[in-house]
C-alpha cells in the first residue's frame, strides 16, 4: 500500500472526466459492530457497480481526504 499522493490521484480523476465508468463507494463508521454497544451511533452506505459520468472531480484534504465527484444529478462524496 503507499501513501496518497493528491496531485497523482487528481491526474487520474481528470483522466476519466466525462467517461462512463463503475463506482464502487463503501463506508462504514462500525455499522457491523454496533450491536456490541446500543449507545455507539453507527453509520454506513454502499454502491457498486453503478455506471456513471461525472463533468468533474476534486480531491482536497490533507488527511482525511475527500474526493467529490459533479454528476448530471448531482454530487457523490466520499472521505477517507
């Protein structure tokens, strides 16, 4: 595995800008272990294989890192 490099990922955004392409999106926050404590909050979503286009990508931080995604429709987001 090797660190995130930003200016190298937003190479590879832009390659892909305005071509179909299959997301896969998958975030939990503990949403498998939550039954182990009622008061923990837990969240997740999930996506996959789903065809899109998006017009233009972005990803910003410096840890935690966040890359959004400008569909037709609207937006997917996603932070890591």
């Amino acid at each position: 595995m090797e660190l995130i490099d930003k200016e190298k990922v937003q190479q590879h955004i832009d390659s892909f800008s305005n071509e179909k392409v299959y997301l896969h999106l998958e975030t939990t926050n503990g949403a498998y272990a939550s039954h182990f404590d009622e008061t923990f909050f837990s969240a997740s979503a999930y996506i996959r294989n789903a065809n899109i286009s998006y017009a233009n990508g972005k990803i910003s931080g410096d840890g935690p890192y966040r890359v959004g995604l400008k569909l037709e429709i609207g937006w997917v987001y996603g932070e890591v």
